[in-house]
C-alpha cells in the first residue's frame, strides 16, 4: 500500500445543531462540537477524518477537548517524528507506548486512510476490502418522554424505511417502552435497546423481563468496561448481547467471544481506535461466526463517509446506525449529503477518497478554533 509523506495536519472544530436533542440513559447532546482532521500529503492530495468525542465523558473517558490535546501533545509530534507511513502502520506508531485516547488515534488515523484512498484513486470502501454497493441502515432514536411518543417516533421510522429501530433504555423506560414500539412498529421489523450501561446485575428480572419482546439483542446493558458481569447476564438471558463500549481493541472482541459476554459487536472505529483496528475485529468476528454492524457517533457526514465504507465490508450483516444527514442536520458539511433509499445508503464505490465533497466554505463559517502543524 501506499507510503505518504505527511506536510500538513489542520485540527478544526466545528459546531454543528442536531436537529433534535439525542438523549441516552448517561446525558443529552444537542449542540455537537465536533473536531475535524485534516491532512494534506506532498502530493497536495487531501484526507479528511472526524474525532467522534463528544464534548462530556458520559460514553467513554473522552472529549473532544482531551482529543484536542492528545493530537497536538502527543500524536501529531509522533506522526512528523515517524517519517512517511502507511495507514496499517498508524495505531501501532500511536499504542507502542500512548495508553488509550482511541478517539483521537482513530480520529487521525482515519484522515490517512481517506488520504491513502484519495492518493492511489481509489474509494475507501474498496481499499478497505469493502463488498458491498449499499449498506442496511437501522435509527438509534434517543429516549423519549413516554412510550407514545416513542412508538410515534417507531412508527415514522418504519414508514421511512429503516430497516433496524434501536431505542435507547434506563431503568424505568424500557419494558412500557418497547412495548409499545413493537404494537405500532409491528412484528416485521427488528427491534433492539441501547442502555448504554445503565443496569447492573441487580437488575436482572428487569433484564429478563425483555426476553418475551423478541429483541434482535440489548447492547451494553452493563458497566462500560465490564466483560465478566455480562458473560454472567448472557448465561441467564435468552436476547443476545450486543458490547458496544466494553469493545476498545481486538483483544477485548476476542475477550467477549471466548467468555461468552455477547455475541455480536456494535464496531466504531472512533471507539477502537480507528479503521485498522476496525477490520481486526471485523476479520476475528467473521471467523467465529459472531455478527457484527457498524455503530455511529452522531457523525457529521465526513464521519459518516468512513462508516459507510467499513460497514461495506462483508461480515457487517446486521443493519447499522448509519441514517442519512437529513436525520441529524438541517445541512450536512459533505455533497452530496447521505441520503437513504429503501433503508439503504449507497456505498460511492465508484468515486476516489471518501466519496464526497466537504464544503469548505460552510466547514470555515462553522468553525470555532483551528491549529495548524506542518512538517
Ligand atoms: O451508544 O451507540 C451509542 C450516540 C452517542 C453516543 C453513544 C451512542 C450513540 C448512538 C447514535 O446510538 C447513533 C447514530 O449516530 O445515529
Ligand atoms: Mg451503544
């Protein structure tokens, strides 16, 4: 592959306003301050990448503002000091001796991957290994003030398309909840809930509770780290379990299939590190026979550029959190802007890079700080 000899990296952040306030079972985002990577190699070819920090730690330990000090502190020194690389090569530089900050690592490691592509005219999706012409998209639809309003939110998601509903749960909105997504979503559809580690094991009637709903799986029910508290709730629940948070590397994918924590993965790249990472867990997956799909960060459309080519790849079997822009922006940074059809987005295999354009000119009007390295 490749070798690319890096002269320019430009961190941005930009804000960018959901178009409705996203609630989870840790907090509530509606103002998402985003950092963006850009990376400029000698050629003048361009790769653009996206930190999925959010701007508070309630997800993982991250933010946006450690992700900032990471790359300028640590990461992009470490990146000039290396000399021309290949994207393969970009985690093993960053972990041989800096523990975790994985969304700042993936963060710049994905620019180069999008960079690599751009370089060599190809799309992304297809420097990945990526077989697909369009991928499933499922709705991750945040927690609402009562099961109707919810089922409402269900029943225009089905009506639209989607061809998965994820809705997120806490103790107390969950059973009434998905009850009433599953009475007005009806029985065709896969349905799913997102606790993003709100239970513990006290709660396990509540859990098994679930089990008559028919769930397609619970993600991350259990503490954000845990492995050993939900290989003991996967023993006592029929729903399979789907780890999100705990899945910070390919070792901790193969930790959860050889203990028996779940038995599928909810795969951000943002989360483990970046896109070479990403395929690890991809490849180990599809050789055990555990399913995997591609999760999402409320991503802008360059994030959601690099989700769309990973999720191409052949062992994303399960429909991802991969909606088009129109869902989370009353304008996107990209053009075209993501657009479903019949519950799928449509890979750009045929385009170079990433697929799509970024606005400049809305990107800089979007901007609020902007720090320049050049080597
Ligand atoms: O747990 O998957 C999650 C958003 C922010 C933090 C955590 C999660 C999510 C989502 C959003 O579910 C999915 C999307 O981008 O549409
Ligand atoms: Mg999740």
């Amino acid at each position: 592959m490749t070798v690319l000899d890096i002269k320019r990296i430009t961190l941005r952040e930009i804000h960018l306003r959901l178009r409705e306030p996203f609630r989870i079972s840790s907090g509530v985002v509606q103002d998402r301050r985003i950092m963006l990577i850009e990376i400029e190699e000698k050629s003048g070819a361009v790769g653009w990448g996206e930190c999925v920090a959010g701007e508070f730690p309630n997800y993982t330990p991250e933010t946006i503002d450690t992700a900032w000090f990471a790359c300028t502190q640590w990461l992009i020194p470490r990146l000039f000091a290396a000399g021309p690389i290949q994207p393969e090569a970009v985690l093993g530089l960053f972990d041989a001796d800096i523990r975790g900050h994985n969304m700042a690592k993936a963060g710049l490691e994905m620019a180069i991957w999008a960079l690599a592509a751009e370089q060599d005219g190809v799309a992304l999706a297809r420097l990945l290994g990526g077989t697909r012409s369009k991928v499933a998209t499922g709705i991750s639809i945040g927690i609402q003030s009562s099961p109707q309003a919810l089922a409402e939110k269900a029943q225009q998601a089905r009506a639209e398309g989607y061809r998965k509903i994820k809705c997120k749960i806490k103790p107390g909105t969950d059973l009434v909840f998905l009850e009433a997504v599953r009475h007005s979503a009806g029985e065709e559809i896969g349905i799913m809930a997102d606790a993003n580690s709100a239970y513990t094991l006290e709660n396990i009637a509540q859990l098994q509770a679930l089990d008559d709903l028919g769930l397609m799986m619970i993600e991350q029910p259990l503490a954000w780290d845990d492995l050993r508290e939900h290989a003991e709730l996967q023993k006592q629940l029929r729903t399979p379990i789907c780890l999100d948070e705990s899945i910070t590397c390919p070792e901790r994918a193969r930790d959860m299939h050889m203990m028996g924590s779940g038995r599928i993965i909810n795969i951000k790249p943002g989360r483990v590190g970046g896109l070479y990472a990403s395929l690890q867990i991809h490849n180990y997956c599809r050789e055990h026979g555990l399913p995997v799909w591609c999760g999402g960060m409320l991503e802008s459309g360059i994030g959601r550029a690099h989700n769309v080519a990973l999720a191409s790849l052949p062992n994303f079997t399960l429909p991802g959190d991969i909606s088009p822009s129109a869902r989370y922006w009353a304008e996107d940074i990209v053009e075209p802007e993501w657009t479903m059809e019949n519950g799928f987005v449509a890979v750009p295999n045929d385009i170079p890079g990433l697929g799509v354009k970024v606005r400049r000119s809305l990107v800089e009007k979007l901007t609020h700080r902007a720090e320049e390295f050049l080597r």
